[in-house]
C-alpha cells in the first residue's frame, strides 16, 4: 500500500506539471469513482456522463492550486459535487452545461504530443484542404484597389 501511496503522489506531482500522459492516468484510474459519485447525486447517466468530463477538465485547470500535502480524493470528491450541484442548477433553468469540445481542450492542455489515428486523419484532411484565401487575396497587388470602396460614400 505504501508504494501506491508513493505511486499516487508522484502522479499527482505530474499532474500539477500539466503532464498529458500523467493526467491520463489519473483519469484511468478514478473516471468510474466520479461516475458514480455524479450519479448517486444526478440520478441520470447522460447527466454523469457530463459532468464526469467537466470534472476532469476543472480538475486539470485546478491542479495548479492542489496542494499535495493534503488528500487527493476529499478535494476530488469536492469538485464532482460542486460541479453536479451547477449542472443540476443549470439544467433547471433550461441552460444546458455542456461538455467540452475537442478545440476546446486543445486550448486548455496544448496540443497532444501523441495523436491517435483519428486525430492524424483529421489533420492530414485539413492538410489537403487548406483554408478557403481571404477576399482578394488570389489578386495581385495592383488590381486589389479595383476592389475598395470610395471613402466617404
């Protein structure tokens, strides 16, 4: 027990470095406790499944601010409860939390060091389908001001 011990405090260690991998541990290894707990308070699967995301993205934000003197699962559980009480709060009020999109989390993490297939698809798509050019850029230099408008008009 002790070296699960040691072995969870140098992932938390990691995590607060921002590591993507470590925090994919984390993740592997407490994604069905949160589920849980975001469904004894829920009662609704898509519910947990939203707010088990939304977990994960405040927890990788919040990270900075864990101290790692105290006890990880207390401040975890902490986090899957006040995030449950906004979604259900929301929800009531016919405002949907919705979970994060993908650019979304690249923004928040940085791009992912190790892309999976899909992501190497989607990339090489946009590498052979460059974005459309700008209004009058495919012109030369000297017909672009055929295409301004007269000031003052």
């Amino acid at each position: 027990m002790v070296t699960d011990a040691a072995e969870i405090h140098s992932l938390l260690e990691q995590c607060q470095q921002q590591d993507r991998a470590a925090f994919a541990e984390l993740f592997n290894r407490y994604h069905v406790q949160v589920f849980r707990s975001a469904y004894l308070i829920t009662r609704r699967q898509d519910a947990a499944d939203d707010i088990t995301q939304l977990v994960f993205v405040e927890l990788f934000s919040a990270f900075r601010r864990f101290d790692l003197r105290r006890p990880f699962l207390p401040w975890l559980y902490r986090i899957v409860h006040n995030v449950s009480v906004d979604y259900l709060k929301r929800d009531r009020r016919g405002r949907a939390l919705t979970p994060t999109t993908d650019a979304q989390f690249d923004t928040l993490l940085g791009p992912d060091p190790t892309p999976g297939p899909a992501e190497q698809a989607e990339q090489a798509d946009e590498d052979d389908h460059p974005p459309p050019p700008r209004r009058g850029d495919e012109f030369s230099d000297e017909h672009r001001p055929v295409f301004r408008r007269p000031r003052g008009r």
